[in-house]
C-alpha cells in the first residue's frame, strides 16, 4: 500500500503545527525554542514550523556531533537555509568519559562489573544530546521541541531519556512518510534533506535497515490498519507493545490498592 496524498493535506496540516507552536507559546509564557538538528528530515521540519511560527530569531539549532560526523555538513546547510541561530556542542568527550569509568581499571575498586553493552553504547550518545539540550535550554529560558515522529514512537525506534525526553512533540502525530509531505511544503528547505534516507548516525545502517521494516509500512500500519502483509503487521504489533513503556509516564506501584 502507498501513500495517498489525496487523503493527506500537507500544508493544511504545516500550517496547522504552525499555529499550535504560536498558541501553546503564548499559553505558556515562551517565545524561544532550542532544537537538536541532525540533518535529517525530522530536526530540519522542525525547526522550519518553529521558525515560522516564533522568527527564525527565536529558534536555536544545536548540532552534537559524537566526535566526527560524516554529514555535519547537513546539520549546518539547515541551519543556514532557515537563518536561525546555532551552536555545535561536540559529545565526544563526555561519551569518552563515561566509558572510561566503566574500564576494568578504573571500576575494579568500584563494585560490580558492569560488561560493555553495543546497545548501551548507542544509546549514550541520544541521551548525552538530551542533557545537553536540557542545559542549554534552560540557560536560555527556552522550551526543548522533540523531533521524534509517529511512526518512531509507534515501533519503540527512540531512545529512552534520549530523544523521546522533550517539552512538546512538534511530530508526534504524524507520521515518517507524512513528515516528508510536509517538509516538500515548505520552499525554504532543500529537498534533498527533506527526502533524505533517514539513519540514527550512530549503527552505521539506515533506520529501515536497523528495525527490518520499512516506513511505508508502518504508515499503512497505522493509518489504514495493516500493511498488506500479516507477518509484517504482526512485527509491527510487537514492536509497538514491546515498546509502551516509552510512550508512557513511569509505572508507580501504587501501595494503597492491594487486594
């Protein structure tokens, strides 16, 4: 199944996050917002709906590079064709350092050993991002846009305390493949990064290739209720109860209702 565009309308829909970023803005009392930009197509509609809707003056892009990465290039030409502010914060170090600390070494005196985990790994770096964002969020008295889109939260593809860590969810109800629609609006983004093939920078594969299914699917997944396929609907249905916990508050173990 594809996307019908019919059924889509991508710029009533821009204009519509537009107007609820000016009117959540002027209920709560901000007019800054601080954006984590990668480069990819997620970070750059954000940040061109917050800077239509607040001045480009009033959005703060931040790029965190974890030492070198290959398409920084990317993070800047977005910030550049939006004329907002920006500032890069490498996290190399600080992810360096926490890793230090758990080298036999330097944790034998410290108590259990603590194996090193690839997953944890590319964790750290979404999570070291939040912090920084945090930081300089509240430096500026500014509110912290999530990235994160539908489709991701559907399926878990978010990190815990990392990106899914945010004071509004400029995204979060709508999906990849609409994303895309969207940012196709809007002249001031170059297509190109718009449409580009979105990866976590941090597995060395693409997002489609990491989760083992593609984002057509789990658009039609939720729009439509399936995708055409069962075992990939299937896939999908796990994925997206494996992963409720992120979509939610903690649990609290609630003492006083006990049979």
């Amino acid at each position: 199944m594809s996307f019908d565009p019919i059924l889509f309308d991508a710029e009533q829909v821009r204009d519509n996050l537009v107007k609820g970023v000016r009117e959540l803005a002027e209920k709560q009392g901000f007019s800054r917002v601080v954006v984590g930009i990668s480069g990819g197509k997620d970070s750059t509609v954000t940040a061109a709906i917050c800077a239509r809707a607040l001045g480009k003056e009033n959005v703060y892009g931040v790029m965190m590079p974890d030492g070198q990465q290959a398409d920084i290039a990317d993070s800047i030409r977005v910030c550049e064709a939006l004329g907002i502010q920006r500032r890069t914060v490498n996290i190399g170090a600080m992810h360096r350092a926490l890793l230090a600390e758990f080298e036999t070494e330097n944790s034998a005196a410290s108590g259990f050993e603590v194996p090193f985990s690839r997953e944890s790994n590319i964790n750290v770096g979404p999570r070291l991002r939040m912090t920084t964002l945090r930081y300089i969020a509240q430096a500026l008295g500014a509110r912290l846009v999530g990235t994160g889109n539908l489709s991701e939260s559907t399926v878990g593809y978010c990190t815990k305390d990392g990106d899914t860590s945010c004071d509004f969810a400029l995204l979060g109800a709508i999906t990849s493949v609409e994303v895309v629609e969207v940012g196709l609006t809007m002249e001031e983004l170059p297509r190109e990064l718009v449409q580009k093939t979105p990866t976590d920078g941090l597995s060395g594969m693409s997002d489609e290739e990491k989760m083992g299914i593609r984002y057509a699917d789990i658009h039609s997944f939720i729009r439509l209720g399936s995708c055409g396929d069962p075992e990939t609907d299937a896939k999908i249905q796990r994925m997206k109860n494996g992963s409720a916990h992120k979509r939610s508050m903690p649990l609290i173990i609630n003492p006083f209702d006990a049979e």
